[in-house]
C-alpha cells in the first residue's frame, strides 16, 4: 500500500492507476450485495447485469493492486537501506492489521451475526468474544476479513527483500540491463509475462482453492508475489515503463478480444462463470478447461498492461486532488468495507429496487469514510500511525525540501 515515493523519474500515472484501483472497491463491494456470489449477507434481489461488469472487473482487478503495490516498494527502496524499509513496514502494515483485526474488523462480524440471527445483543455485548482470539470460521470473532490484502503485502515485502535488494546490486542491475535490452527490442515480449500466470492456473488452481487464510492459500499467494515482482521490476527502468506506455494499443485490443471470446463461448453459454469453473479438487482436465485458463490468464495481463499503459500516455501530471487522494486510500481501503456492511444492513432490508439500494450504499459509505478520514484520523497523530500513515512532520519536510527546490 506504499505511496508511490517522488524522485527523479516518478511516474503519475502509476499514481493515478492506484488511486483509481483502490476507488473501485466502493462499486465493486457494493456490488457483492447484488450478485450471486457469496458474501457475508446479501440483498433478497440480485442483478445479472451488474454481475457481468463486475465480471469484467474480476478478471484484473487484485492482480492490478499488488502490482501497483509492487511498484510502490520498488520506489520505496530507492531511499532506504533494507533495514529501514523493514521497520517501516512493521510501523505502516503489521500495526494497521493488528488493530484492524481488533477494532475495525468486528463490526463486520457483528452485522452478519446480526442478519443471519446468529447473535441478539448490542455490539457491546459482542465485542468481548473478539478477545476470545477465537478464528472467524469457526466460529469465533477474530478475523482480518478484506485486510487479508495487507496481510499478505506485509509477508511479500519480506520474503521479496532479498530478490529487491539484488536487483539493486551491480550484478542485478547487469541482469536488468540484459532485460531492458531485450524488451527494448522486442515490446510485445511483454505478454509472455502472462505465461507464469497460466501455469499458476493450470496447475495450483485445481489443488489449491483461494481462501485468503494464509497458511493454506497456496495458489494465491503464487499469483500475488508474481504479480507483486512483476510490479517492483517494472517499475524500477523507466525504460520497461516507457515499453509499456508504447504497447498500450495492441494490450487494450488483446484486451477487449479475450474478454469478449470468454463472454460468448464461456460466460454466456454457462450463465454464470462460477458454474463453469470446476469444482474442487479437478481432477483430470479436459481441453475447455486448458483454453479457460489460458484465455483467462492473458486476458487479465492484457487489461492491466493497457490501464498501466494509457495511465502512463494520458496521466503523467499530479494536482491537489491526487496528492490528498493518494494518501487517503490506505485508510479508505482499511475502514470502507466496516462502513459499507453496516450501511448495507439497514438499506438492503428496505423495500425498493436494485439500482438506488446500490447508489444509496455506495454514496454513504463515500461519505462517512471521508467523513472519519478528515476529522478522525488524517489530522491526529495516534490514528496516523494505527492506520499507516507517515506523521505529518515527515510529510510537512518533504514538502519544504521540494519547495526549496523549485526556488533554488
């Protein structure tokens, strides 16, 4: 979840693309009320047609945050030794998530307990089970619910230092020298980054079912880490950026050709993608399945490729309302799921159609989370740190030291 760090060569593009990836989560949560996915409670009515595009979003959008995640610490690193960068994210990940799971993460649990008449009480009378430090799934009240996201950053910022560091050394900059060559020449040998992707699929996926618990999330975290070093070696040559920024037509048309070929031949024909992927374990395969996968696994590099790609062409400039934005969304993405599933407990129980339920959700949780991010946490010292923020007094000698810059 790092802020992309300004330097020589800093890229608001990538700046834009995070911001814009972290927003999505208010529609795509939201949404989760109105499919047929599972979700902690859901709306008695569901949409298909809200289903299909977020569908669509499905296919790259966590892929889309740990590579931009990826791509903030390999910016990050430039201005820290190893050992600085590993405090620095006990201080701005381990914290959050440890009082996520304790604070922000409860009520959540609550509210379903509530709406599948699990529990009857006040929320005061709940809160104590937490400190039962009994798991979630069976049936406790400890659990880090969406922060798994930052959990995982968290453990990948560690197991990649190495990898991160050498890369950094005479003989990885050699390495990535080689590389740079290569892409330089060759733009498009890009899309073959998909190829790990598609042997993920094949191969763990059938085994491995994604369950966010960690210890046991094997397929995922293969995926994750690839998509979190894919993002630390991109971002760290201009050049690869620069390579990206030049195949950004071809990868939008690769896009949209994919995504189309599994809408007519998969999705529509199975009505739902959910029931076409087999369940678990799969065992043997057959070629529908191999296709799936492949076609799956490109389409989503291609689609991350043309959002980096135009993002880089067409929003390479910064303005107030990123500078706030790009620091707001670590703690949006930290308190907005809390707010939205209390929000949505009460709208989803009232007697009106889909589509204002949804506004009415999606709009409040915007609000209230803004609301607690101005007056609650942004200007206080305490909540800074328990929400992972830099302190204002690092922030406020950035801003001198670039202000006597642009004067010198």
């Amino acid at each position: 979840m790092e802020t992309l760090a300004k330097t020589a060569t800093r890229q608001y593009g990538l700046d834009w693309v995070r911001v814009s990836a972290f927003s999505l989560l208010i529609f795509y949560h939201t949404g989760m009320f109105f499919v047929t996915w599972d979700f902690h409670f859901k709306n008695p009515d569901t949409s298909k047609s809200m289903e299909l595009w977020m569908l669509f979003m499905n296919q790259w959008r966590l892929p889309l945050l740990f590579l931009i995640s990826g791509a903030g610490v390999s910016f990050a690193l430039k201005k820290r030794s190893g050992w600085q960068f590993t405090k620095e994210r006990f201080v701005r990940l381990f914290i959050p998530i440890v009082f996520g799971m304790l604070v922000v993460v409860p009520p959540q649990i609550y509210m379903e307990r509530l709406y599948k008449h699990q529990f009857i009480g006040s929320y005061l009378d709940f809160y104590p089970s937490v400190f039962d430090f009994v798991p979630y799934p069976e049936g406790g009240s400890l659990s880090w619910h969406h922060l798994w996201f930052i959990v995982y950053l968290f453990f990948y910022c560690l197991i990649g230092l190495p990898l991160f560091l050498y890369l950094r050394k005479p003989d990885g900059q050699r390495l990535m020298a080689k590389v740079i060559s290569f892409v330089q020449k060759y733009p498009l040998s890009l899309f073959l980054l998909a190829v790990p992707i598609e042997v993920y699929y094949i191969t763990l996926y059938p085994k491995f079912e994604i369950t966010h618990g960690l210890t046991d999330d094997w397929f995922n975290h293969a995926f994750s880490f690839t998509m979190f070093v894919y993002g630390y070696i991109l971002a760290l040559q201009p050049a690869l950026l620069e390579s990206i920024k030049n195949i950004r037509k071809v990868s939008l048309i690769g896009g949209i050709v994919s995504f189309l070929t599994m809408l007519v031949f998969v999705f529509m024909p199975y009505r739902d993608y959910i029931t076409f992927i087999p369940k678990f374990p799969i065992e043997p395969y057959d070629a529908s399945f191999l296709v799936y996968f492949t076609l799956k696994s490109f389409n989503l590099w291609f689609w991350i490729l043309a959002i980096i790609g135009y993002a880089l062409h067409s929003l390479n400039f910064s303005n107030r309302f990123l500078t706030y934005a790009n620091e707001a969304v670590y703690p949006f993405y930290i308190l907005h799921q809390s707010v939205m599933l209390v929000i949505g407990y009460y709208i989803i129980q009232w007697n009106m159609s889909v589509t204002p339920k949804f506004f009415l959700i999606a709009v409040g949780m915007f609000v209230i989370t803004a609301l607690i991010y101005e007056f609650g946490i942004r200007r206080w010292k305490l909540t800074r740190v328990l929400f992972g923020l830099k302190p204002q007094r690092e922030k406020l000698a950035k801003a001198v030291s670039s202000a006597n810059l642009t004067n010198a």
